[in-house]
C-alpha cells in the first residue's frame, strides 16, 4: 500500500512538472527586457492586462505606437514561434535600431503608421487578431487623428478581433477637452471613438487603476512618474501618488 501511494506521488510530481510553462508569464519574465522597464511591471501591469486583452501566442497582433518599446520587448517572444507581431510605428530611428539589436524581435514586422499624414496601413486588411495601444489616445486627439486611427484599426482586424485600449483615464465628472491637452481622456470619448469605427464594448478592466490619481495635476499627467515633468518640484508627493489611474477597455470587431 506504500509503494503504491509512493509511486502514485511520482506520478503526480512528474505530471505537474511535465504542464507548459505558461508563455505570457515567460515572456514577462524574460531576461532581454531592459531593467528600466521591468521596474515599472508593478505599475503597469502587462501580464495582467495581456491576459485581460485575451493575447494567445498564435495570434496576429498589431501594436499601435510602441515608442520605446516597452511593450513590444513583452509580444515580440510571446508571438514569436507561433503568432506575428506587427510594430506600427513613424519611423522611429530608435525604435528600428531597437528591432534590430536582438534576434528575439526578428520576426517583428514594422509597419509605416503616422496618422498626421495619412500613413495608416497598420496591417493588411482583415488580417490581425488583436490591436493594442497604450497610453496614446491623447496624442491622436491632440493631432485631430484619433477618429481615422480607430478606423484603421478596425479595418485592420478580422471580424471577432479585439482593440485594446490602455490610456490615462479622466473622471467622468470633469469637462473632456477635445484636444487632451493634460493627457486624460474620459472613457466614454473613447468608446465613442470606437462605436464610431464599428466596434462593440466587450469588457473593463480596472487592473490599471490608480484611486490616489486626481487627474488634475499641474503640467497634467506627466507630472507623475515617470517623467516628473516639475522636476523636484513636489517630488514626493507625486512619487507617492504613483503612475496615472488609467482604463483598459476591450473592444471587439463585430
């Protein structure tokens, strides 16, 4: 009887080691992030908000404005073996030179995407399972693009494909200007933008909120880390209050 309770614990052990590793949390972890944006992981939450967004390693996804690359260093070793990552970017020398630096973004396809001038050919039509973008609707309604941004986006994804929207988030109670000058946009500009385009609201996570964020700070979200845009200015204070309170929304493509 004790042999055989021993040997079914063996087979036990020898099945929980022999489970996947689970390939989002893998990429997260993955030692070629820079150490920068690893510290920022508990403000951010990209695991969180990934698995939210219903990311699988076979999808086809377009990233939508990846600046520095913060995210793309996550999705580009996640879709790598089975999936496709497309970078829509302006042209950033940085962000190519990037691209270019590891074999890990090999397969990452940059795709031309400058609002401004009409460049919004993101992804061939009907091809992409997913369309991600963080903290960037502010620049859009600051250039007047934001609107032709969720349509590309819209055209870009397969029907039943997903937008997901990150963006620092202003309190419904407050007066949404059209240009976003403070970097808060309410969410219900935002999901209009994508009614607007076609797509129907499919969920809100609140795993980017920060309750201690009034959204009402002097040089507006950039006041708060990580850019400090006062400098020492109230250092602290700002420091306590942490990253922005931010939406994440789920949209999808009908």
């Amino acid at each position: 009887m004790k042999h055989w309770f021993a040997a079914t614990l063996v087979i036990a052990a020898a099945a929980v080691q022999a489970q996947p590793a689970d390939p989002l949390k893998a990429a997260v972890a993955a030692d070629h992030r820079s150490v920068g944006n690893v510290a920022r992981d508990a403000a951010r939450h990209p695991y969180e908000t990934l698995s939210f967004f219903g990311i699988k390693p076979a999808d086809t996804v377009v990233e939508l404005a990846p600046g520095g690359g913060w995210y793309t260093e996550i999705l580009a070793p996640y879709l790598r073996e089975q999936g496709q990552l497309y970078a829509a970017d302006a042209g950033s020398p940085r962000f190519k030179a990037k691209m270019e630096s590891m074999g890990v973004y090999g397969k990452v396809k940059i795709t031309t995407f400058d609002p401004a001038k009409g460049l919004l050919d993101i992804a061939p039509p009907g091809s992409a399972d997913a369309v991600l973008t963080f903290r960037n609707v502010h620049n859009w309604m600051a250039g007047g693009t934001a609107q032709a941004v969720f349509d590309a986006a819209f055209k870009a994804l397969k029907p039943g494909g997903v937008l997901g929207v990150e963006e620092h988030r202003l309190p419904a109670s407050r007066t949404q200007d059209p240009k976003a000058p403070t970097g808060y946009v309410q969410e219900a500009t935002v999901i209009k933008f994508a009614e607007a385009a076609g797509f129907k609201l499919a969920g809100r996570s609140e795993v980017n909120a920060n309750p201690k964020d009034t959204a009402d700070h002097p040089s507006g979200v950039w006041t708060l880390p990580p850019t400090y845009a006062m400098k020492d200015q109230d250092r602290a204070k700002y420091q306590a209050i942490g990253e922005s309170d931010r939406m994440t929304l789920k949209f999808v493509k009908p």
